[in-house]
C-alpha cells in the first residue's frame, strides 16, 4: 500500500484491532476567551495566574467566566497557552495636549503583526499596547529637554499661610505650567492641582508658611523619578548633534491597574530622539523602539509635531550633526477611548480556537472549550483535535443544562450530547461549579472542563499520562463551593451510557471525576481516555523518531536500527503500566522492493493497552461457624 506522502515526511496510521476498523512531550493546555488585556488572536503562554493577571489583565463581570476557567488550569498544572478573542474592542489613545495632535479616539491594533502593518497612525504620540478599557487608566509623560525638567516661572506668586490658591503677578501659569508640576515658593515643593487662567492656579496641599510676591521655580512631575535633566545623549555630543535626550514616564493615572492612583509602571531615562541612536551596550537607544521592544502598556505612533527632526539620524547624508529642536515643556497624555468590546460571537471563539489547529505552532496537548456551546465545540473537535490527533478537547454541556434546570439535569445534558460530534478526541463531563471570584467579589458558575484538563496535567505531572485522571485518587476537583448537578447513581448511569462523564460530591470526600470514557459510544479500543492518551504520547514519541530515518538508507542497517531505537522505550512504557505487551515489525516482510523502490519506510507497531478499572464488584459470603475459610474457598 502506498503512503501518498508528496514531500519527504512521517505518515502516522493508527489501527483499531478491537473493532477492526480505522479509526514525550510536555503536558500543555491551549485555551480561547474574552480578556481585559493582552495580545489579540495570538497564542500565548502564561504559566501562572499572577502571570495571567499580568499578561490578560483583571477579570470583570463581563468575562469572568472565561478568566477563571484559564485560572482554574492553572490551579492543578501549568503551563497554559491563552488566546484573547474580542469583538470589536478599541485600544485606548491619548487625548489632546498642547502641540501633539493626540484625539483620544479608540482604534483597534490587536497585537505585533497588526501594529507593524499599519502604514501610519492619525490619533497622535500613542497609544495603548492592548485593547480594552484597562487603556484608559493609563498616562504617558514626556520630559524632552532640560528646560522642560525645570524652569523659573514668568511673573511672581502670592500664597496665604495654609492655603492652596496662587495668584501670580505678570505670570503665564496657563500655558508654562502642566497639572501635576511640581512648584517651588519660598522652599516649599507642592503639586498643581488645577490651573485657572494665567495668573492664578492651586496646589495639591497648603502652603504651610505662605508666600508674598516671590518667584517660582515649575519643575516636571517626575522631576524626583530621575537623576538628572535630560540634555544631548553622550553618543549625540560625539558627533556634534545636539538636543537629543529625552525622559519617559507611563503611569497608572487611576489607580485600576495596581490599585494606587498614580502609580509609576515604567520609567525610561536618557533615551534619544535620533533613529540610529545607540545604548552603551550596542542596543538601540532611539525612543521609539525602546518603548514598542520594552514597554508592556504603551507603543509610539507618531512624533510630538511641537518638535523638529525627531526621528531623523544623529547626522544628516552630508555629514551635517543635527539640531532636536528643544520642546520647552513636559507633555502628559492622558488616554481614553479604549474599550473591551461587547459578548463573544460563535464566530469569535471560533476564530480563536482555530489559533490551535497548526500543531507545529503550538504544542498543546488538551484543548479546554470553557463556556463553548455545540457550534464552537464541533469546530473545536472537527477542526482542531480530529486534524491534530495529538491532542484531546475537554467540554462541559451548556450553562442552562445544569443552572436552574433541577430534575431534568441529566436528560438535558443528554439532548446536548447528540449535538456535539462524537470523538475518540472529546472529553466531555457533567456541568458548572459554582466557585468565588476573588477579583470581583462575587460568585459565579464556572464549566468544569477546565478542572477536568487540570486533573489530567496534574496526573501527567505526578504520574503517566496513560494513566486514568479520574477517581479519589487523582480526579479531585478543587475549588468549589458546589456542584450546579450532583447526580444520583441512576442520573451517573444515564450520562455515561451517553459518554458523558459524571462529577460527583460525596459527602466526607470531596468532589471527583466518576468517569474516563472518550467522546463515542462505540465499542472501541481508545473510548476510554487513558488509552487514547497512551496512543497520543506513543505516537508523538515515536514520530519525533521516526524523523532521524527521513533520509537515510533504506536498507536492513536502517529497520534494525530504528527497531533497537524504540523498543526501549516502549519497555519502558510497559514497565510504567502503560500496555501490557507490545511488537514492532520492520523487516523485510512488510518493506518488500515495491515498498523500499518507492522510497517508503514502513514499521508495524502493535501494542496491547492495559485498561482502566470502570467496575468493581466485591462479593461477601457469610459462611457458618464451623467452616474454615480453605474449604469455603475451595
């Protein structure tokens, strides 16, 4: 039989001998939802859930549901990859300030591929890294020349003792000085507050002994943030430009992100407006690709138009050093216009499941559905696990099958079974945990699947991944005030004759997995999980073998060779419970002339899989007192 291979590759079959029909890697959950924060339509790994929080942000009420299934992963095992998905969310922008032409209008950039290809921005300096509503609670300030670090104010300025109102004489307060400056009267530093007109103005806290008729010196709001005034970096005085330094400021204007207004997140110092500018260790130096490579809430999209010959090289074609013109005062962006966009579509979750579907991209090995109704769940199976076959998709029925639906629990959850394909791929279980949202303080129900993936990395983590993840041993499921549906004995009988796995509170011993069937209710070797996942982990280990023979000599040498390589292994596996017995054929007898003139290696593995416990029955005899138990057992 032909392989059909058209390039050079490994073509992997699989066997069922049950039924006669066809049907060493790292345990990684892939999941796909709505988030705060982040990246849009990218798989991305997290591997906590403070680095979830940190890289997606806060839940709210809106897509906690989401958040917390991630979390819940996490909670029994890590790493995870996470793909945000949003419908029409805008990142946030910066609002207006004096000469940069900022607008605070909302634009959509969901990640590094599309901020690349977009040609050029109209929405001023910059804008947030991510979409979402977090954007807004963010300010960028720029501190680009010494003046704008500090300078003695125009006029003279009067104060009562305790009081926070300034009245300057012959002053320009409206346009030398930026709510949030710091001022210095008769040496006392206090904020401004707010900024009437030109002549008068208050601060953020009284002035202790009052002032009469002084002057002022304004200095930047960050003034105390750095060691010095930013002039011409070192590298720009070496040729004789001039007026290129700079200092960058973002801040947690509102306090949402860490939980304190005003809080600093980044700081950069003595960065250049010159595009060839260098750092000391050979790193760009030059403003804008410090902060699109370093910064994790901003990126630049254009110049402040109040300057000239940003962006340009430290000297010009001819040789001529070139002049920054100086921008006399500090800019503070304030931004706005972000939002996290409305409910998913189907569509949306769709779109970013299938981020999984290339298995080359990303090595996952379970696929968590989260809330995903029959349509997305079918794409899920049909387009990603059923075209990988390395990895297993776990699901939960829908919300309304087991919130408020008591007494017809189990025949909804069996109605939504047949909607779902059946696969040898698919996992699914019997509902919603109702848990604590600790970052909204509320309660909310959650589906178990990603508890369910969690027991089987965990259960990888502990032990083989051929090993059954339910049970009092290894299926405990944690975090939970209650099951949405506790089913009874017959209510556990009626789901798994459907495939459908049952969850279970038993009171004194926690809530466990009571069921390791696959998706199918065919009798078939891989419809009990364990199984499927020794031939997933089989299959990718030999595979990634099979790739030392691309190439080589298709001869006797090369089949005992690859023989010798995996048998190994495969005792291995038998020794850790994985198959009972096992047999690999690649000899002559099944790579005849045909085979080998045609350039194909073929090698038949045969392997028995040691099958999971699914029923117990303990037989107790009451026997008469006379008897001893060697003729009662014989």
């Amino acid at each position: 039989m032909a392989i059909s291979l058209i390039s050079p590759g490994v073509k992997i079959t699989e066997q069922d001998l049950v039924t006669s029909n066809q049907s060493a890697s790292s345990t990684i959950g892939a999941f796909s939802g709505q988030f705060t924060w982040g990246p849009i339509e990218v798989a991305t790994q997290v591997a906590s859930e403070s680095d979830l929080v940190n890289q997606f942000g806060k839940p709210n009420t809106n897509n906690n549901v989401d958040f917390l299934s991630a979390a819940n992963f996490l909670g029994y095992s890590s790493p995870l990859f996470v793909v945000r998905v949003a419908n029409t969310a805008l990142n946030a922008t910066t609002e207006t300030a004096t000469g940069s032409g900022g607008t605070g209008t909302g634009q959509l950039v969901k990640n590094d591929d599309a901020y690349l290809n977009t040609a050029s921005f109209n929405i001023g300096p910059f804008i947030a890294k991510y979409a979402g509503d977090y954007g807004n609670a963010l300010k960028i300030s720029t501190c680009p020349s010494s003046t704008a670090w500090s300078s003695s104010l125009t006029g003279t300025f009067t104060v009562a003792a305790g009081s926070t109102q300034v009245v300057g004489a012959g002053s320009a307060a409206n346009t030398e000085l930026r709510v949030g400056d710091q001022i210095v009267l008769s040496g006392r530093t206090a904020k401004v507050q707010s900024i009437a007109n030109a002549t008068y103005f208050t601060l953020d806290s009284a002035h202790l002994s009052g002032a009469s008729a002084v002057s002022a010196t304004r200095r930047w709001e960050f003034f105390n943030e750095f060691d010095q005034a930013p002039n011409t970096t070192a590298q720009a005085s070496l040729v004789g430009a001039s007026g290129d330094e700079m200092h960058v400021v973002v801040v947690d204007r509102t306090g949402v992100i860490t939980g304190t207004a005003n809080t600093v997140l980044e700081k950069y110092a003595s960065l250049s407006k010159a595009a060839n500018a260098r750092s000391e260790n050979g790193g760009t130096n030059y403003y804008k690709e410090v902060i699109n490579q370093r910064s994790d809430w901003v990126r630049w999209t254009a110049h402040d138009n109040a300057g000239t010959n940003w962006g340009t090289n430290l000297t010009a074609a001819n040789g001529t050093p070139t002049t920054y013109t100086s921008v006399t005062t500090p800019k503070n962006y304030n931004f706005n216009g972000g939002s996290d966009g409305t409910t998913l579509t189907d569509g949306d979750r769709v779109t970013g499941y299938l981020k999984y579907a290339n298995k080359s991209e990303v090595p996952a090995t379970i696929v968590i559905a989260g809330q995903a109704n029959a349509t997305v769940a079918n794409r899920i199976i049909g387009d990603i696990a059923e075209v990988r076959k390395d990895a297993v998709v776990c699901i939960s029925p829908l919300r309304a099958n087991v919130v408020n639906n008591s007494g017809s629990e189990a025949s909804a959850i069996t109605t939504w079974a047949d909607t779902v394909t059946r696969s040898t791929y698919a996992f699914a279980d019997s509902g919603w945990k109702y848990q604590y949202d600790k970052y909204n303080d509320v309660y909310v129900y959650v589906p178990l699947n990603a508890d369910i993936a969690g027991c089987m990395a965990r259960n990888d983590a502990n032990a083989e991944a051929w090993l059954s993840p339910a049970g009092f041993n290894t299926g405990r499921i944690q975090n939970l005030v209650r099951l949405a549906f506790n089913p009874t004995q017959a209510e556990r009988d009626t789901l798994y004759k459907t495939a459908v796995n049952p969850v279970s509170t038993q009171v004194g011993r926690g809530t466990i997995l009571f069921g390791d069937k696959t998706f199918v209710t065919r009798n078939t070797s891989t419809n009990r999980i364990n199984v499927r996942r020794l031939f997933i982990e089989l299959e990718k280990t030999i595979g990634v073998a099979a790739d030392n023979v691309l190439f080589d000599q298709n001869d006797e040498t090369t089949r005992s060779n690859f023989v010798n390589l995996i048998t190994p292994y495969l005792r291995s596996v038998q020794a850790r419970r994985g198959i009972a017995a096992f047999r690999v054929v690649c000899d002559g007898s099944n790579n005849p002339e045909d085979v080998v003139n045609a350039n194909e290696f073929i090698c038949d593995i045969f392997v028995q899989p040691i099958r999971s416990v699914n029923f117990i029955q303990l037989n107790f005899v009451s026997v008469r007192g006379t008897a001893t138990f060697n003729q009662i057992a014989g």
